[in-house]
C-alpha cells in the first residue's frame, strides 16, 4: 500500500476525546496489551497528530504520529500497527517467517506468497483468514512487514503451501516507514521452546492425524538426498536447532557460568541502557518518554542473538530499572504527565557512561553500499582552428583526446618542423600554424618564442574539453547540460592590491563534472 509515496491531506494535533477514542480503540483491536503497554503507546498528554492521506491507488488512510514516528495507521476503520510499534512489541501479531531475499519484493508492492514461508519446528500458528499477522525474517523475531492473511493455517497446509498467503499492507523501508525516523529493526532473538510446549505440540500432532500428515508432508522439504536413498531428517535436530535448545530467552545458558539467567538478563539490562545513553540519546533528545527510550534506543542496542526483556530480570518492571540508575545519579526521571514518565537529565560525565566500552559491531554484509565518487577523466577536443595543427598525425576537427596524447603530438609536431631553439631547447619558435592557434591578433606581428610549459598551456586552454564518467562499468560522455552554475568571475590579484581591473577573456569550460559557463578572468593592470 506505501510503496509509492502518498498525498497528505492533512496534519493535524489529536483532541482529547478523539486520544481517548483511540486508546478504547486499540484496546478493543489489540486485547493483548495490557493497560500500561496502551498508556505507553498512546501517551496521556504527549504530541500525537493525526495525519489523514491517499495511498498511491486512492485509499484514504488514517496515520497517527507519535514521536515523530507513525505507530498506528486506520483503513476502512481497522486499524493496524505499524513496524515501529511492532518493534516495541514483537508479539502483538501472530508472526510469520521468510527469508530475507524476500523482503525486497514485498518493499516493491508484492504479497508474500506461501512457498515463501520458513515452518519452523513447532508449526505455523493458527490464524483464520482475514487475520491480521506480522511477518518476521529468519534469524530475528522483529517484524519487517505486517499483512492478512489470505486464507487459515489449515488451507495453507491442505494447499502444499502453494498460492498466495499473505496481503501486505505496510513494510520496513517503505514510504510510511521513510515518514519516520527510518531506524532500523532490533535485533531480538527468536523464542525457545520449553520442552512443555514441544509436548503439548506433539499431542496436539497426535490428536489431530490430518494436521500430523500434513506436517509430514511440509517435512519432506528437508530431506537429504545420498546415494540414491532419501533419508528424512524429521525428527533430527540440526546444529542450528540444537544451538537453540541450550538457550533460554536468548540468553546463553553456559553451565560453567555462574550467574543465573535473571543476573545474565540484569547484565544485559544495564549494557543496553549505557550503550544508549553514550551512542544513541543526545542532549536536544530530552525530555524523553521512558517508553520510547526502551522501544527505540535500548532494544536497538541489544547484541545480536541476545533478546532484552524486563521481566526477566531482578527488576520486572523498566520503571524500577530506571528508578535505581537515577538512585545512581545516572540519569533523572521525572512524571512531566500524569502516568507518564520521561527522562530529563543525563549525566554523560557519570564513570559508569564514561568507562563503558562500546562493543564492536558485527560486519556483516550491509545493504548500504560505502558512496564512491564518478570517476572523471577530462577529454581535449580539438576545435576548428586547430584542425591545420593536428591533421599531421590523423586527427581533424572534433577528434577527442587525452591530455597527454595532446602534449605528445604536440611535441611531434615542434620536432619534426626544426621549431626547436638550437641555443635554448626549453623553448620553441612558433610558425604561422601555431601562431594562429594560441596568438592573439597583437602577438602575431612579433617573431616569437614560447617556453614548452607556456606553449602547452595556452595549446590545452584554447581548445574545448568534454569529460567521461566512469559508471556502470563503461565510461560514459558527460554532457555540458547536466549541470549548470551560475557565472563565475575570477580576479587575479598582483602582490599588491590593484586600483582598476580590465576583462582579458571568456571561456567557457567543464570541471569535475559541473558546467561553469562564462568564467571571466580579471587581472590587475596598475601598481600602487
């Protein structure tokens, strides 16, 4: 729906009857979410606008701002989150997953189809059509597109898991995600099993024989293929999945270490809020909604393959947590509304901000590609009156070539009509060829003799350059129109500052890739 940019209509603050209408709103559409997870999404007394628009096809959509980012968007009087909400709350939605090749097509304006689903160990979770789901990538629970579902869990399994699945509304790095801050997703880590889910997902298997034979069919996708006999690996665990097994929460549960996975989530707690705080949070941030803090700063900041959570700490609660770093004279929180808390004050300068090293990011293969600049390579074209001068060694009016090329057939030229000085060899005696070439009409009637820089230079400024660009793997013409500036004027100044300046000449040339018509050269012509 936002893979073409859409109109706005309108931008306007929400009134208060129409903020509390919202919060019953997403009570009502997300029974999930507990009444401070509501309160936290739809701030008491913060800016919250309401953004009406049209989708590239016409559809008149309801976008609530938050924060500068959109969190919920209203179509035909359903509303749905958005990836930035879905951040915050990875499990608001039953989640889908694909794999990540698949993301650029559902960013260009595709539906995910069912071939491109992952079924992981325990099944597809169970949704009707016309459900609303989050789509996930694998390796990483946090949601990258959020769709309905084109038909139940069970028809997709009756289907082979052919067809279309999914009718994507919104995506990370479409338009309504680019109407933001246009942050990445977290990293959180996907959910381990207990070993009573996996029973109860065996039971259930078992109860029901239609749903156990179409999971056996679904399985058959992942058997090897050796020396002429298929052996299935249902049942098998892969290294991946056994490295999943001995983690709980994301957390590593190592047996040689001592701490337990509450003092381990602790730790992790902490890490995130400083590595926040130093890279992340910037003074012109404050006053900054706890929320928000946790929602876009800390889980952000969280290691990849680890999963932050609160509750699974010593804390419970992100307001404890926050209570005991402002005990530690870290940061300040105050309740600027009511039920609401934000954080006004850091202190950057505090030994546990200033000591934390910051962890080394994992290289890995990033989608943004480093900028490198055009490459520029200046090309002589030789002009009408010089067409006498270069036609000796092949070329006529129009030819283009190297700077260096220009200098050889130059020199060829000087050599091969005796224009050398016999007495001097740094300078050479101009002929009637090379006098109407770079004299002017008062230097003509004087037997003259240049220096090879001085000839060469006048040679390269009075002929025409034109450019190639390097891209796309060819070098390419660049043309004069692509770029235009304004008229420049240059004034050469003496060492002394002049009291009158007359116009010497006017050309017109091409430099690093930008047209500077009309430069005018200007040059001093008394002394003081």
């Amino acid at each position: 729906m936002f893979a073409k940019a859409f109109r706005v209509k309108s931008n306007t603050a929400i009134k208060g009857s129409d903020r509390r209408k919202l919060r019953a709103d997403v009570t009502a559409a997300f029974p999930t979410l507990g009444t401070d997870q509501v309160s936290e999404l739809v701030p008491g007394k913060e800016e919250l606008n309401i953004v009406k628009l049209y989708a590239h096809r016409g559809d008149a959509v309801i976008v609530y701002v938050s924060g500068g980012n959109p969190i919920l968007f209203e179509l035909e009087k359903n509303l749905y989150p958005t990836v930035y909400t879905l951040w915050s709350y990875p499990d608001l939605l039953p989640t889908f997953t694909t794999w990540p090749l698949v993301l650029e097509k559902l960013v260009g304006g595709a539906d995910l189809m069912l071939p491109g689903l992952v079924v992981p160990p325990a099944g597809l979770p169970q949704v009707q059509k016309g459900d609303l789901c989050a789509i996930t990538l694998v390796g990483n629970r946090a949601p990258v597109a959020i769709g309905v579902a084109a038909m139940s869990t069970s028809e997709m399994l009756t289907s082979g898991l052919k067809g279309r699945g999914f009718s994507v509304l919104h995506t990370y790095q479409d338009h309504l995600w680019r109407s933001g801050d246009k942050s990445s997703p977290p990293s959180v880590a996907p959910l381990a099993l207990d070993p009573l889910d996996l029973s109860e997902e065996k039971g259930s298997s078992h109860a029901d024989p239609i749903l156990q034979g179409d999971m056996r069919h679904l399985a058959l996708e992942g058997v090897e293929e050796e020396n002429g006999e298929v052996q299935q690996m249902h049942g098998k665990k892969t290294p991946s999945e056994a490295s999943e097994d001995t983690s709980v929460g994301g957390l590593n549960s190592d047996p040689t270490d001592s701490k337990t996975l509450q003092e381990q989530m602790d730790e992790l707690l902490q890490r995130c809020f400083l590595h926040a705080l130093k890279c992340r949070v910037k003074k012109a941030d404050l006053p900054l909604l706890t929320s928000t803090f946790l929602g876009s700063h800390m889980f952000s900041c969280c290691p990849e393959g680890r999963q932050l959570d609160v509750k699974k700490s010593s804390y419970k609660k992100l307001s404890k947590f926050l209570q005991q770093m402002q005990q530690e004279q870290i940061i300040q929180v105050k309740e600027l509304s009511k039920g609401v808390e934000s954080i006004v004050a850091v202190d950057w300068k505090h030994p546990r901000i200033t000591s934390f090293v910051i962890p080394e990011p994992v290289q890995e293969g990033s989608r943004e590609q480093p900028y490198h600049p055009p490459d520029i390579k200046p090309l002589y074209c030789v002009p009408a009156s010089m067409t006498l001068l270069f036609q000796e060694s092949g070329h006529k009016k129009g030819s283009v070539l190297e700077g260096g090329e220009v200098r050889t057939i130059i020199i060829n030229y000087a050599k091969k009509n005796d224009l050398v000085d016999a007495h001097n060899k740094n300078l050479v005696k101009l002929d009637p060829i090379l006098c109407d070439c770079i004299l002017e009409k008062s230097e003509q009637h004087t037997d003259m003799k240049l220096p090879w820089d001085s000839l060469l230079t006048r040679l390269l400024w009075s002929g025409t350059w034109r450019h190639m660009v390097w891209t796309r793997g060819r070098w390419r013409p660049y043309s004069s129109s692509d770029a235009r500036l304004a008229p420049l004027s240059l004034l050469l100044l003496g060492p002394r500052t002049a009291c009158r300046s007359r116009s010497r000449e006017t050309r017109s040339t091409t430099l690093a890739g930008c047209c500077l018509k009309n430069i005018t050269f200007l040059e001093n012509t008394s002394k003081a």
